[in-house]
C-alpha cells in the first residue's frame, strides 16, 4: 500500500510506494550520449569561453591558457548579471527586480570525459574549494542574499554541455524552498532547543535505516520524506550553517565522500542523469544554531507531472530504505 511521510523541516508531504516498490531495473535509461563537436571548456580552447575569475592547478604564466586542474569563469549567456540594478519596485500589487546577480560556471576537470565520480579525490578536492571561495569572494557584496551551487548532468537533467562543470549563481532574494527550509528549521529549534539536522542524524545513528555510509566526518542519507527515487543527502555530522565556512581540513574528506556517493548511484543507477545543490545558511541569516548545510543529490529517474504541480507533493515509487539497502552494496573505490 501506498504511505503519506512528512518531510519533519518543511512539512512537505510525499507519497511513498512501500508495498511494490520499483527496482532498480525499471530505471534503465539509454547511456549517456558524447557529442563529437568542439568543446569551449576544453584545454586549448579557453579563447572560446569569457576570461576567466579564478584558476587552480596552473602554475605562473598568462591566463586563459591550458595548464588549469578546475577554471572558473562568467557563465557566457547569464541568467542573471552583475551590471543591473537590485533596486525592487512595485508594480500595483506585483514587485520586480532588476535582473541583478552572479553567474559562474567551474570547469571541473580538463578532462572531457571523466565527470566527479571517476576523478582522483584531489581533483574532487580542488572543486570544492573553488566552489568554497567563490562563495566567500562573492559574499564581499552585500547586495546578495543567497548564493547557489548546483550541477547538472546529462540532458535530462538540464545539462547544456557534457563537459564535467557547476554552476554558482548569486540572488538578490532569498529561494522560497530554502526560506521553507530555514523557517521549518527555526520552528524546531525554537521548541527543541536543538538542530532538526542534527535530531535527524541522531536518529539515523540509533536506528540505522536510512544512512549509507558515515566516514570523515560526514553522512549520508537518503531522507525520510525522499521526493525522489534515489534521492540522496549529504549532511556534516557536526553542526554547521554554511557551506562557506567549510575549513581546509574538510576539504579531502568531504571530496571522498561526494566522490563515493556519486560512483554509487552511478554504479547501481546506470550512470543516471543528476542534479546536485549545495543548500547553505542565506547570507545575512543569524540563525547560525537552526540551519544545517547538506548537499542534495537528486537522480533524475522520474518526471515530475500534473499531480506534484498541481498539489506540491511527490510521489516516489522506491521508498528510501531500498534505495539505501542498493546503495550500500554498492562497493565504492578507495
């Protein structure tokens, strides 16, 4: 029989197939297709793509030369731009802002066919770390009140080019899923006294039904209230509000663990289309002891239809605990 869950931080409902949940064989999709076209974030064709904000692995010399190990850029067709004005103005009863933000593309690897989950962990590392201080370089202006990282692969997922890359974007405004997110978990903690991410892990931790592994100081979990089939969490196993704060030291651990959970799902999963999004504290939040930083993993094997538009809630036909128990049998590399 079909099972209502409550997401317990934004108090979204999903329906959960636990009778007949769907196996992993009822998601085969056809492989992912290599286009033989010139590629713009290739080594030798940086002249291709806008000049470039950061670079890590090169060594001296001029910019926007092959050389790089991760290379960030300006997203060449924006959604948003630094140039416009953030100034909101009401029209009658609607409000509108100048389209003003930041959009940066990082090049995660120069290699055109390796995505994160078949890189070296140093690699994975330096991917991270770019993310990490574009968000603290980008935080110097106080005109932003949120800032994204995400990443799409595979068509089905939104992604444009195949080369392995995120994408950043700074908002003027705060995203309605995560200000759900920070006002669900402020109502916890301001009748608990305690971190809804935490109690979560602390949960997990006695009861050992919905994490997938826990090793350098981070977990993983698929959640409760999964919307999606596969859908997997990230979350550090001591309390943190943002991302941006993530120290050197966490950096590797972190990278071995994003590393693993990727080759997971692409082991069991066929190498599925996927998004990923790094949901952090908003920037002038003070609810430092609420908000918990996790990355979330979203498998595209479903399509979102009439039913999740029109009521907000989703239905997910592989509960989260067989998407764990094929998780975990997965053996992933070193």
């Amino acid at each position: 029989m079909p099972q209502l869950r409550k997401d317990p931080v934004t108090s979204r409902w999903v329906i959960v197939n636990i009778e007949e949940p769907r196996g992993v064989s009822s998601y085969d999709r056809p492989p992912q297709v290599r286009s033989s076209k010139t590629c713009p974030f290739c080594p030798g064709n940086e002249g291709m793509t806008p000049p470039e904000i950061a670079v890590y692995g090169r060594r001296g010399g001029a910019k926007n030369l092959p050389g790089w190990q991760v290379r960030v850029i300006p997203n060449k067709f924006p959604a948003l731009r630094i140039e416009e004005k953030p100034e909101k103005e009401a029209i009658g009863l609607y409000d509108r802002i100048g389209g003003f933000g930041a959009h940066e593309v990082i090049i995660d690897t120069p290699d055109h066919d390796r995505e994160l989950a078949d890189l070296p962990i140093e690699q994975v590392e330096l991917v991270l770390r770019a993310y990490r201080d574009r968000c603290q370089d980008l935080l110097r202006d106080p005109r932003f009140r949120y800032i994204l990282i995400f990443k799409n692969y595979g068509r089905s997922a939104g992604a444009s080019l195949e080369h392995p890359h995120s994408q950043l974007i700074a908002l003027p405004v705060v995203p309605s899923r995560v200000q759900g997110e920070a006002k669900g978990s402020f109502k916890h903690h301001e009748y608990t006294d305690r971190c809804i991410y935490c109690d979560m892990l602390d949960q997990e931790a006695s009861e050992k039904t919905l994490g997938v592994s826990e090793e350098g100081g981070f977990v993983t979990i698929c959640p409760f209230a999964s919307r999606f089939p596969f859908e997997t969490w990230i979350l550090p196993r001591e309390h943190a509000s943002s991302f941006d704060t993530l120290p050197d030291a966490a950096l590797r651990p972190l990278a071995g663990v994003l590393k693993r959970t990727l080759w997971r799902l692409k082991t069991a999963l066929h190498d599925p289309s996927f998004n990923f999004m790094v949901h952090t504290m908003p920037v002038h939040s003070r609810d430092h002891d609420t908000y918990h930083w996790h990355i979330e993993i979203i498998p595209q094997l479903t399509q979102v239809a009439g039913f999740e538009l029109g009521t907000g809630f989703y239905v997910n036909p592989t509960p989260p605990e067989e998407a764990v128990r094929v998780l975990r049998a997965v053996e992933p590399p070193a």
